[in-house]
C-alpha cells in the first residue's frame, strides 16, 4: 500500500506523530491502514490536516473544522485537488476562495467582497479580526458558535495526551465563559503543576474548591501544590481536607503523616500513618 506514513506526515506537516493522531481521532481525516493496521495518508488526507491545522492555529473551534470540512469534501469535485482553493478566516466565518469566488464551505452561502482592497481578509489561515485583540476574537468566535463552558472543556480532556498546549487553551476558553467552571480549574492547574509552575497552579485548585468544597481533588491537588512551594501547614491542612472528603485516599493520608512528621506534630503523623497503612494493606 503507497501513501505517508503517521511520521512522515508529522514531518512534512511540522507536527509531532501523536498530534497527527489526535486530529486523526478528532474526525478531521480517515486514513487507509496497511496490513500490519498502520495508517496510511493520501495526498488529500495530508492537504486537509494541513488545513486543519491552519485552522485551528486560528483558534477556530474544532466542531467547526470538522464540520466545515466535511462540507467541502462533499462540495468538491472528487477530481479537484484541495490545494486548488485557498481557505481561511474572516471574523468568526471559515471562508473558501478558488476561481468561481468566495463561500462558505459549512453553508454553501456565496461570500461577497465588500472590500475591494482585500484589506479586511484574513489571506491565510493564521489571520484574525482586524482591530480586535485575540481574547476578544475567540471569545466572540465562542459565542457565536454556541460553543458551552463544557464544550470547550471536553475539549481540553480530549487533547490532553496529545497536545496539552492546546488542552491548557481549550480549560482557558471554558473559563473565559464560566469563570466557576470547577473541573476546568482543577485540570487547568494539573497542566500548569505538571509543567512546572505550582504557584500558578495554586489559585485555580482554591477558586475549584470556593466552587465545589466537596471536591477531594482539587483538595489533594493543592495540598501537592503548597508543598511544593514550601507552605508546609497549608499544605498539611490541604491534605487533612482530601482525607475527610475521601477518608479512603491514601496517598493524601502518606503525604499528610510525612508533613505532620516534620512539622513536629507526631500525634497527627500516627494517626494518618495508621490509615495509610490499614489502607494499604487492603489492597
């Protein structure tokens, strides 16, 4: 079987082997397999994640992407290459232009130019609204499409394992439009304390908790959180949180009886170490 192999895509496409797999399992492309079931891509499976991707650099909603193009697959011919037409964005709209015009692929609608000088076009797919700055863009972009907090944070766990970049955008968007989004909270600060950086980390565990006080995570996240920033009786009263919303949660119990311990506060250690080990013992 001919076709690109999942490496060479990410080569030529600039991407890394795993984010061409999670556009793969987004719906943006259907690859062949070969008989040892590895992907194979066709030179019109390359050109549409090529598009993809520019899209999506644009902050176009990935619903979106898809949607539009599967209308453009049904709308050209099947003897048209996609590098015939040129996509792109304007404002909030995906827009195609080829020799007959300009339309918009998820409608079909003809597009027409008001701007003679082409000044207020976005020429290639990294473009944006003109006189608007990016929060601003994407925020009405979000509206407009009707995309929820829970979209957008659906998303983020979607991307993930692939792209955590791009999962870190999709909480921040989710929290653009609810600011008490609990859960973006905690995954927004997992992403930030697994990349290093604890204190930013710390205040979307706290804002999760004022939201949801009978989160044992978000608890147990920022018990982690405080430590690692030296606050060490915060962090003690962190993890005796986690162990009462989640009196089973051992790791919260260890890490509480190992900073009762160094806090001198041995009566605390005895009784978190006891659980941890009776819990431990069950498994």
């Amino acid at each position: 079987m001919t076709g690109y192999s999942t490496s060479e895509v990410a080569k030529i496409l600039g991407l890394s082997p795993a984010q061409v797999r999670g556009y793969v399992r987004a719906g943006f492309v259907s690859p062949e397999r070969d008989q040892d079931g590895n992907m194979r891509f066709s030179f019109p499976d390359l050109a549409f994640l090529r598009t993809a991707r520019g899209l999506i650099t644009s902050r176009v909603p990935p619903r979106r992407i898809k949607r539009a193009l599967e209308r453009l697959r049904e709308r050209l011919p099947d003897d048209r290459p996609l590098n015939e037409v040129r996509i792109g964005t304007e404002g909030s709209r995906i827009v195609v232009e080829d020799a007959a015009g300009r339309w918009q692929p998820e409608s079909g609608q003809a597009v027409f130019d008001f701007d003679p000088a082409g000044q207020g076009r976005a020429a290639a797919p990294t473009a944006n609204v003109a006189h608007r700055s990016f929060d601003q863009a994407r925020r009405r972009q979000a509206a407009e499409d009707a995309l929820t907090a829970d979209d957008w944070f659906e998303w983020g766990c979607e991307l993930e394992t692939d792209d955590p970049k791009g999962a870190r955008d999709a909480y921040e968007q989710a929290l653009a439009l609810d600011p008490d989004h609990a859960s973006a909270h905690v995954n927004l600060g997992r992403l930030l304390h697994e990349g290093g950086d604890p204190g930013a980390a710390e205040p979307h565990y706290g804002r999760a908790l004022e939201v949801r006080p009978e989160d044992a995570t978000a608890a147990y996240n920022l018990g982690v959180a405080l430590e690692d920033l030296g606050k060490l009786p915060e962090a003690l009263l962190a993890y005796q949180k986690a162990v009462r919303l989640e009196p089973d949660n051992a790791d919260a119990h260890y890490n509480a009886a190992s900073l009762a311990e160094r806090l001198g506060r041995s009566a605390e250690a005895v009784r978190h170490l006891a659980a941890y080990r009776k819990l431990t013992r069950k498994t």
